[in-house]
C-alpha cells in the first residue's frame, strides 16, 4: 500500500475524531496520521482490518506449503502419516483408530 491517499495530522485527528472515524468506517479506505509532518499511524476500519489480517495470514500458509514442497522435491525426509500419528499418540496419549 501506498501512504498516499488520506493523510492527516494527528491533531485534525484529536479534534474531529468521530467525523474522520465515520469516514473510514464508510470509505472503508485507511487515514493515515502525521507527526511533525510524517507518517505515524494508520487508522483503519475493523471490518478491512480483519481482511488484511487473513489475507497476510493465507499468505504465510501458501508460502509455507510452497517451502514444503520445495523440500520434498529437492528430497527431505518423508514420514509415513501412521507414523506422525503413532509419535503425536505417543507423546500426548490419545489413541487414533486407523
């Protein structure tokens, strides 16, 4: 994201809080505040918030999948699921059915 699109100084903030809450929440676009005319905090809506947090979330999965993957091809260890489950069993005494 590009720190370009509503900026604000903290103090326009402090003063008209509700109004610059209300239009985050319709706009659903993110203000960004300035102290002493630089960039310190982004104000954003909880329902985009949320979005942003699962889509960084999603990608840290795919990218962990992907290492993964990597590493079987370039020939790391495989474990058979029996076994993964018989250690995890094991270690935390549940029993799985097969």
């Amino acid at each position: 994201m590009r720190i370009t699109r509503d900026i604000q100084s903290l103090s326009d903030f402090k003063q008209n809080a509700s109004k610059f809450v209300k239009q985050v929440q319709e706009t659903k676009e993110p203000l960004v505040l300035t102290v002493n005319g630089k960039p310190a905090v982004v104000v954003h809506d909880a329902e985009s918030y949320q979005a942003s947090v699962d889509r960084e979330e999603r990608l840290a999965e795919v990218a962990l999948v992907r290492r993964r993957l990597d590493a079987l091809a370039n020939g790391a260890k495989r474990i058979p699921a029996e076994e993964v489950f018989r250690k995890i069993g094991k270690k935390y005494g549940i029993k799985f059915e097969k």
